[in-house]
C-alpha cells in the first residue's frame, strides 16, 4: 500500500522497509497521537511548573510553618505564665488563712486568749478580719467541744457580722451587727438550730488531728461556694478543747480569674479532679439554685462553649480519670474546626485540697496575621504559576514537533511492526535517535522470537519450582506444629517478636519415671530412648485425646499443661483424667527387657505467663509460680501416687476421689495442705494403650 504526505511517497510492506520523511508536519501523525491523551509539550513545561511550584510553596509552607511554631511558643509561653500568675495568686490567697489560723492557735494554747470570754475572742478576729488586705476572709470562728459556737463573717451586703450558737442562743444560730470594734451590738437574725460538732468542718478537723482544708461547700447562710482551714484545739492533757476555722470565699478567685487577660477569647478555669467546677474567668456562678438547694455543676456543664468543651475534651483525653494528671500538661484539641491550646496543671495544699487549673486559648487569637500573610502567598504563586506555565508552553512548541513527526515510526515498532526505517533531517539529537531506532527494530525482531521460546520454558520451570515450594512449605508447616501450639505459630510467623500471654486459671501436671535412673546404667543409650519413646508416645496420645498441650520432655519427666493456649471447658479434670490413664497405661507397661515401672505425678493449678521467647530454636515454655508449685508437687511425691494442690483438690472434690495426705513442706512455700488423687470418671483398672 502506499500513500502520499505532502507531495512525498510512503511506501508499506511486510516484506520491505517503509521509508518515513519526517522534515514537515504531518496531520494524520498527530492525529495518531491521540490516544496518548497528554501532549509531549505538557510533559516539558510541567517540570519548569513544578519547580517553581514546590519553590514557592515550600517557601510559603515554610513561612506558614514558622508562624505556626512561633505561634505555638507563644501560646506555650502564655499558658506557661497564666498558670503561673494563678498559681501564686491561689497560693496567696490560701496562706491568709492558714496565717490567721496560725496566730489564734497559738495565742490560745498559750493563753492569750480566753475561748470562754466570747466578747474578747470576738474582738480578736476583728482585729484579723483585714490584717492581710487585698486578701480579705469571710468569717473566722471558733467550735467549742461543749457544742459553744462564736464567730466573725463577712456577708453578701458587705457588713460584719458577729455569729453566737450553744447553750446562751439555746441552740439556735444568733447573728449580730457589730459597733466599730467588733462588739455585737443588735440581734439581727435568729437562725435554725446549729451545732458546731455536727459540721463538716468540725468532723474533718477532728479526723485529720491537724490543720487541714474541709471540702467544698455551700454556706448555710448565704448561697455561695467556700472552702476552711480548720485546726483542732487541744488541752494540754491531749483532750479536746475546740476547733478554729477560717472561711475563704471562692467567689474571689473568680473576680480575679475575670480579671486576667488570656488573649482576646481564651478562658480559664479551675475544678476539683472530680470535674466540679470551683471557679472560671466566666461570670456564671459555679452553682445552680433548685427551690432551697443549691448544687454545684461540673465544668463541662458550664453554658460557655469554650470552658464546657474543653472540661469535655479532658475528660476523653484521660478517660474520665483526671487523676491521671500528676504534672503540667499542654495539650491541643480541635473545636468546630479551630485549634484550641490547653494547659492543666494540678494545684494542691495539703491532703484535701487538690484542684485542676485550666487554661484555654484559641490558636485564631494568634494566627489571624499570619493566615494574611499566607492568602498573599498563594496568590503569589498562582501569579508565579500562570506566568511560567506561558513561558514554558511557548518554548515546548520550538522542541516538540520534530518529537511529534517521529512518534508516529516509534509507534508502528511498538504496535509489533519491526520493520521499520527512520530518516530524520534535524535536529541532531534527533537524527541521532532515529539511527538508534532503526539499528533497534532489527535486534528486537529477532529478541522477540528469542523471548518467546524463553517465556514458555520459564513458565514450565517456575510451575515445577512453585509445586516444590508448596511441598516444602507444607512440611516446615507441619514441622513447626509439632513444636508449638497452632495459634503461637501463627503469630511467631507474623511477628518474630517474644509471645507472652497471661492466663488467670490453667492446671500443669508434672510426671517422672520412677527408677528409670538406674535402668539407664543397665541399657544402652539408644535402648533407653526406644524406652522413653514408648511412654511418651503414648503420653502424647492422651494429651491430645484430652485437648491439653504438652509443654516439653526434660530425660525422663513429662510436662504438659490444660487451658492455654485455647480454653477449654474444664481444663483441671481433663489433667486429673488423664494423670490416672497414665498411672493405669505405666501399672501395665513392661519393656523387652522385662522392666516394669512406676510414675510419679503432681498436679497444681493456677495463673502463668505462657509464649515463646529468643529467636532460636523456639519452644513453648511457662513461667510462673504456679509451675514450682507443680513441679514441687511431684518432686515431693510419692512413687505410684498423684499428688495434688488444695488449689485442684478444692475444684475437683465433688467429681474425684481424694485422700488427703496432709501438710508437707515445700521449698519456698512453706507448709502445704496436699492430697492423693485416688480414683474418679476415667477407664476402669485393665486400661490398656
């Protein structure tokens, strides 16, 4: 066949060479190209695209990055310091008390003050109520072992007031106005019946037998979260004389939470481990009022989004155990697609005072510049991107069409057509590439043949080849069964790294020849292992009839274990069944030599660890106590005698029949209650294997 291109013949034949001109542009080259789908020229201007692309986004990327980590410093930088203010700020608050229940302890146990003169105790703390301003308490008082009651506290309409209880209120809390030097002046209110022994302050100052914070509580006058440092008072015959208390209000931590300044929108919070709020920088109470009670409400029921979703988020994080937090811990969580910084770190001041602060800041506080910057870079580089991608396509059309004029020839070689001639004018790199493809359609003609011959002698190899691997395969699978359990097989092939796994509740047997010793000094080597492969044959049998695992063979002891590494239903009488087969098989086996034997056995049950550890020459071992105790009770045992735990005997008793040996000693256990295993549900006396 031939055709005419541009006033040039192209001649087509199987039995000649086809001359190609391929100096001018041909239409029906391109349109032959169209399967390819990507043009030659987007392959030359996508690496000028890339470059630039991954130039100025790993520029941008780094740039955003950095901003990124230096938004993290700072972010780690102002919890760091946040947490810091609070802390000292808590620490402050709580040393006034702790002061002032120092000053009145000591002036009493030295007798500078009279418990009994209420007007002078009154007084005393009037004096202390502003002793260490800005930190002001809200009440100081004194419970007296006799039930008397006399105190100062600060109220909710910012007046002092003097609080009486005991035997000259009979029994009902008395509340005072006050003159300018602490004195009660008129009876303002008369309260319910109020002991101070039956408070909880009282009782935790009691228990403690010193200074110490009570919990968390409602005041029983006024709606509102305190907490006290109490301290009992004693005569100096160690009898009790009375309790100091000193209130702190927590409504003061909040003011001054609400005064920190965390960013534009962060927050913070503190609570109790149990995840009750004690205070936050929000202003709502840390309390509800439902009729007369008030409750306290946990942090992550708190109306403010930010605070309830990151009490939520710690809760998840430590899995509901915010005891876990033992140290600062900087965490980051995600909330309606932003990132948050957190910071917890627990805060505490004796044994009952342990709390939690929390600090929460968004990481939009930080990055609205830097995400600024970033817009401007992507808009950069798409610039950058579109100007190149140009410049790039302008150059590819100069390099492609000679390509294109001889893809057409290198795509009859690849279509099976080798016979194939290619003569190119310019440029020289390309005349050189059409010589090389002339010279390779002749070497792949005849490579063609070659290779098939090859393939169809290679197929029939690698099936021989693939048929002895699997047999192969096959007998190192039922080899390594043969030295471990089937499941740790499977896994030692997926990880070679050491198998061990605990079992609560598994039964070992132990059993040794008796006399066999002396029977090896009177046979031969190989005598005596036709001997033991006998027994132990048929030991294997039983185990595998009874679903237990055999463990190893150590001369002449035979160790085998029931419930790992599978369950099975009643692993402990599946040993004692077959420990009596055994006893029954030895009673009647003789050897050609004329021996008879005897076996002694010993059974416990209990927790191992059971795998397979090294990485040569693998076994299946256990470890544990459970496996002394049972080798001990076969090494103490009796010739002829299944001795066992009162571990087995206690879930086998009902089933099996037992004669109790008594207490032995054994080595590293001490006195130990053992028993004989007499007889049970196995095959009557004449088994035979």
């Amino acid at each position: 066949m031939s055709t005419n291109h541009n006033g040039l013949r192209v001649q087509f034949s199987k039995q000649r060479m086809t001359v190609i001109d391929v100096t001018e542009p041909r239409p029906a080259v391109r349109s032959r190209l169209g399967p390819w789908k990507i043009p030659l020229r987007l392959f030359l201007v996508v690496p000028f695209v890339v470059q630039i692309s991954v130039a100025v986004g790993l520029t941008g990327w780094l740039s955003l990055k950095n901003g990124e980590q230096a938004v993290n410093d700072l972010a780690s930088q102002l919890r760091a310091e946040i947490g810091a203010r609070i802390d000292q700020q808590l620490q402050n608050y709580l040393q006034v008390p702790r002061t002032l229940d120092r000053i009145n302890a000591d002036a009493i146990e030295l007798g500078q003050i009279d418990i009994t003169d209420t007007a002078s105790l009154t007084r005393q703390f009037w004096r202390q109520r502003d002793l260490f301003k800005p930190v002001v308490v809200s009440a100081l008082y004194f419970g007296g072992a006799d039930g008397e009651f006399i105190g100062l506290g600060f109220q909710n309409d910012n007046t002092w007031q003097v609080g009486r209880a005991g035997a000259y209120t009979e029994g009902k809390f008395h509340s005072y106005a006050t003159d300018d030097r602490g004195n009660p002046t008129d009876l303002l209110e008369v309260g319910n019946a109020y002991d101070p022994r039956a408070r909880p302050w009282y009782r935790n100052a009691i228990e403690a037998k010193q200074p110490t914070w009570s919990d968390i509580y409602v005041d029983f006058k006024d709606p509102r979260l305190k907490i006290t440092l109490v301290e009992p008072i004693y005569r100096d015959d160690g009898s009790l004389l009375g309790v100091l208390g000193v209130d702190f209000v927590l409504s003061h931590i909040r003011s001054f939470l609400q005064g920190l300044q965390i960013g534009q929108s962060g927050q913070t919070f503190i609570m109790e481990r149990s995840g009750l709020l004690v205070a936050s920088s929000v202003s709502q109470d840390p309390f509800n009022k439902v009729g007369d009670r008030v409750e306290r409400i946990k942090a992550e029921d708190v109306e403010h989004p930010l605070i309830r979703n990151t009490a939520r988020m710690l809760d998840g994080y430590f899995n509901q155990n915010l005891d876990k937090i033992t140290q600062t811990r900087q965490l980051q969580f995600q909330l309606d697609g932003e990132k948050h910084f957190v910071q917890v770190m627990p805060f505490s001041d004796g044994e009952n005072l342990d709390w939690l602060i929390v600090i929460v800041v968004p990481e939009a506080d930080f990055m609205e510049r830097i995400h600024v910057n970033t817009r401007t870079t992507i808009q950069l580089c798409a610039i950058a991107l579109i100007v190149a991608s140009l410049l790039g396509w302008i150059a590819s059309r100069w390099i492609t069409q000679p390509i294109l004029r001889l893809s057409e020839a290198s795509m009859e070689i690849a279509e099976g057509n080798f016979n194939q001639k290619i003569r190119v004018k310019w440029p020289n790199e390309l005349v050189l590439l059409a010589n090389s493809f002339n010279r390779m359609s002749v070497q792949l003609k005849s490579s063609h043949d070659q290779l098939a011959e090859y393939s169809r002698s290679l197929e029939h190899k690698v099936r021989e080849r693939t048929l002895e691997l699997q047999q192969e395969k096959e007998k190192s699978e039922q080899l390594l069964l043969n030295i471990l359990p089937k499941p740790i097989a499977e896994r030692l092939k997926n990880d070679r790294s050491a198998i061990a796994e605990h079992f609560d509740c598994v039964t070992i047997l132990f059993a040794d020849i008796v006399g066999f010793t002396q029977l090896s000094a009177r046979l031969t080597p190989s005598e005596l292992v036709e001997v033991l492969n006998q027994i132990f044959s048929v030991f294997d049998e039983l185990s595998e009839r009874h679903q237990l695992e055999k463990i190893k063979t150590i001369g002449d002891a035979y160790m085998v274990v029931g419930g790992l590494p599978l369950g099975t239903a009643d692993p402990t009488a599946a040993i004692a069944d077959m420990a009596l087969e055994m006893q029954r098989f030895i009673r009647s086996f003789q050897t050609i030599y004329g021996e008879s034997f005897q076996i002694r056995i010993g059974i416990h049950c209990g927790s191992v660890v059971a795998g397979v550890i090294g990485t040569k020459k693998f076994i299946y071992d256990l470890w544990g106590d459970t496996v002394n105790v049972a080798s001990r009770m076969e090494s103490q045992g009796s010739p002829g005698q299944i001795q066992v735990t009162e571990a087995v005997y206690s879930v086998l008793r009902d089933r099996y029949h037992f004669e109790k040996r008594g207490a032995i000693s054994v080595k590293g256990k001490g006195d130990m209650t053992t028993y004989w295993l007499v007889d049970g549900r196995s095959p009557p006396e004449d088994y035979q294997m």
